[in-house]
C-alpha cells in the first residue's frame, strides 16, 4: 500500500503503462481524489454525507463527464477503463 500520494501516482502510471490509452488512465487518480475533496468539503462545511456507493458513483460520473469532454468520438474506450476498474 502506497505510504504517499506520489506512490499511488507511480504505482498507477506502472499499471497502466500498457494500457492503450495512457491519458485518460492518468485521469483516473485525479477523478477519485477530486471525488473524495468534495465530499469531505460536504461533510465539513455543509454537515452533509453520502453513502459510499454514492461516492463511487460520484466518480464514475465525474470520469465520464471529464473523459467526454475530450474524448467525444471515442465511448467504447471509456466504457473500456470503466469495465477494469470495476472488476
């Protein structure tokens, strides 16, 4: 287990260095801790939380929503790191 966010980053970018699609795998790091920013700024500020399966979704959203905004002509590659990600 990664002791700091620069390993996970490492770790991650080692994983996916076969992957066919380098730069949306290297989205993924920054989706889930973009997620995980927000819902700690819900439960601090607005006294507010999800439920965990909320918060995975909220990412998948979120990855989806910044992968289509760059990659419009391409959703079988999304659905593709989807698909790892959740096996």
């Amino acid at each position: 287990m990664p002791q700091r966010a620069s390993q996970a980053i490492e770790s991650w970018n080692n994983e996916g260095s076969s992957s066919t699609d380098q730069s949306r795998w290297r989205i993924v790091p920054t989706v889930i801790w973009w997620t995980i920013w927000k819902e700690r700024n819900m439960r601090c500020f607005e006294s507010i939380s999800s439920p965990l399966h909320r918060i995975k979704i909220n990412c998948i959203i979120t990855f989806c929503y910044w992968c289509s905004s760059e990659y419009v002509n391409d959703p079988i590659a999304i659905i593709d790191i989807l698909f790892f990600l959740l096996t």
